[in-house]
C-alpha cells in the first residue's frame, strides 16, 4: 500500500502516432480512460484546457465554464478529483511561435485568453492548479527574440494569472528543448528564478518531469530536491528517458533504476504528499503496444514506483551514517546495488 496518492493525464494512454507514423491503436474514449484510471488506482485527472473543454476556441466563456462542470459531474462518478489544468499552448495556428513570448502582440493575447480559460476551468474542476509546460516558450531563430524580453514577458504573463485569480497557483514544468530548440526556462532553477520574480512566489512554484531534467544532463532527484528544499515542489511528472535525444517519457525506472530510487527517497525522506501532492506520471507507451496492452506502461510505472517505496523503507539509514563517518562511499554504493538487486 502506497503513501502516495496518484495522479495522471488523458494524454498518457494514446494511439501511438508519432513524426514518424501514424496510429497503431484505436483512439480510447475519455470516460473509458478516467474509468480505468480509477480502477489503477490513480486519485486524480490531470487536464490540458482542452482535454476538458474540446475544440475550446469554439466557445464563449460561459459555455466553457459549463461544459466543465459536465466534466466535473463524471470525475465525481469516479471519484475522481481534478490535479491541475495546463494551457496547451503549441497546437493552436495562435501559437506557432509560442505564446506568452511569441514576437505576435496578438498571439501573446491568445496565449493569454488560454490561460485565463484554464484558470476557469480549473475552478470549475474543483483544483487551484495551473500548470505551464512553456513548449514553444523560447527561440527556433536565436536573433528571433532577446532573452531578456522573453524572460520578462513569462513574468508578465504570471503575473497576469496572479491577478485575475487570488487562489490560483502557477506550476512552471521546466524542459530545456523539444519542441523548441532553445528553451527560456529549461530547469528546475529556472523555475525558482521566475517564482522570485512574480508578485506572488508564494504561489508559483515547479513541476518536475523526470525525463525533462535527464535533457538537460541534470539528476532528476537533484532537481526534486532543490525544488523541495524552495518549498516550491508542487507536483512531479515521473517517468525515464534513455539519454539525451528526443522526449520518449518512458515508464517510471525503466531505463536509470537508483536514479528512480533516489526520485523516491527524496520524496519520501521530505514528506511530499502531506499537502495534498500527487505523484503526476506522464508516461507513453511504445508505439509497438497492442491495444490490450494500452495501459501497461501505467501499471509497470505504478508497480515499479511501489517496490521503490518498499527498497527506501528497506534502507540501512545506520549503515549510511556509518559509510558517510568512514567516507566510504564505495561501500555505501555497493550497499544500495545490492539493495535493489535484491542481495540485500
Ligand atoms: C510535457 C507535459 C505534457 C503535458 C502537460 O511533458 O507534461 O505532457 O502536456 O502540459
Ligand atoms: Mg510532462
């Protein structure tokens, strides 16, 4: 039994389309998934704007705010609660060169007017969460746009939120490419910089992806940690990539097994959880996948998650401080490869 509680996205369960090629299972239903989600054992939904309110360009602000309501009523039957609400800011021809920084005035006011819909709708949706994936937040030209003007203009557009809504929270998820070539705010420390800047850093603060921080050469772990030690870790996004090349947000552990350990422990060890944060997954499954297997990379990240949750609590924290006094870090590292072994 997990200390945790779990949250994931429609997105994760998909049809397996990519650059490359088209889809290799059926499209799944979203009450079909949030059905199956609850009976994973997952507590919340997370949403892009348009995951809640489809086609969402269509309609006027009112509409938007009932047709999440009907959303609402379904998360209720599976009681289900609602994570957080991100703006999906890189589909829409309004966001071709991003949003919040996008060189067009006008675009920067869609990007906006998506961001306040969120913010509807999160209300809606019973969450106080605005998550910010900054996807096209950045340069593909770098003399398109300073960097100093961009910076401020992501500042700005926090602010912004900050003002129109005096509960709302700001979750900055960081990534340091991808769609983007250069990214504005590619890192954990980013995030903290931006939150220091904003009217309110109370109430902005950052979503660790664990494949995000493996892009930029980072340990996913020390980006955790740093946003823990800030107070400002508002939810993570786990999953594993194989290196630095494209997004593949593989299932949790799967590729760096004591990196996913030590993503654990520092959760565990800092009392994550005890606000209310879920553990977000942002998993896909291969493109090989059959649709009777749709789910199966959420099921193994959970299942990997949980025995990392029993490994941590297996841990000799005598046996460390005795390593640590004798500085023999050789010893303390062949004590936790044995431990996830299973020699220990
Ligand atoms: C990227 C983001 C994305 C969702 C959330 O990793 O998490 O998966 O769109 O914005
Ligand atoms: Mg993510």
């Amino acid at each position: 039994m997990s200390e945790f509680k779990f949250s994931v996205g429609p997105w994760n369960v998909h049809s397996g389309a990519d650059s490359y090629g088209p889809a290799t299972r059926d499209e799944i239903a979203f009450e079909e998934k949030i059905k199956r989600f609850a009976e994973l054992g997952f507590s919340a939904i997370q949403f892009h704007d348009d995951d809640a309110v489809p086609n969402i360009n269509d309609y006027t602000e009112e509409e938007i705010k009932e047709k999440a309501r009907e959303v609402k009523r379904l998360l209720d039957k599976y009681n289900l609660k609602a994570e957080f609400v991100a703006p999906r800011l890189w589909m829409d021809s309004h966001t071709i060169d991003g949003g919040f920084m996008s060189t067009s005035e006008k675009d920067r006011e869609y990007a906006m007017w998506r961001a306040y819909r969120s913010i509807d709708i999160a209300n809606e949706l019973g969450c106080d969460m605005i998550v910010l994936w900054l996807a096209r937040e950045g340069t593909l030209c770098a003399e398109s746009k300073s960097p100093v003007w961009a910076t401020k203009m992501l500042i700005e557009a926090i602010n912004k939120m900050l003002a129109y809504d005096s509960k709302i929270r700001v979750c900055i998820e960081p990534k340091p490419n991808e769609p983007i070539d250069r990214s504005i705010c590619g890192t954990m420390g980013h995030v903290m910089a931006i939150s220091a800047a904003t009217t309110d850093p109370d109430r902005v603060g950052g979503n660790l992806e664990s494949a995000h921080a493996i892009l930029a050469g980072l340990d996913p772990a020390h980006e955790i940690g740093f946003a823990l030690a800030m107070g400002k870790l508002m939810t993570v996004h786990l999953n594993d990539q194989n290196g630095i090349k494209f997004d593949q947000d593989k299932a949790f552990g799967v590729e760096n097994l004591r990196a996913a350990f030590n993503q654990v422990k520092v959760l565990k060890e800092n009392g994550y959880g005890s606000h209310g944060e879920y553990v977000g997954l942002d998993v896909k499954a291969m493109r090989t996948t059959t649709d009777e297997d749709s789910y199966k990379h959420l099921e193994n990240s959970l299942k990997i998650f949980k025995a990392l949750e029993a490994k941590v609590d297996k841990f000799d924290y005598d046996f460390q401080k005795k390593c640590v006094e004798n500085r023999d870090f050789e010893g303390l590292e062949m004590y936790v490869m044995n431990l996830l072994m299973g020699v220990e």
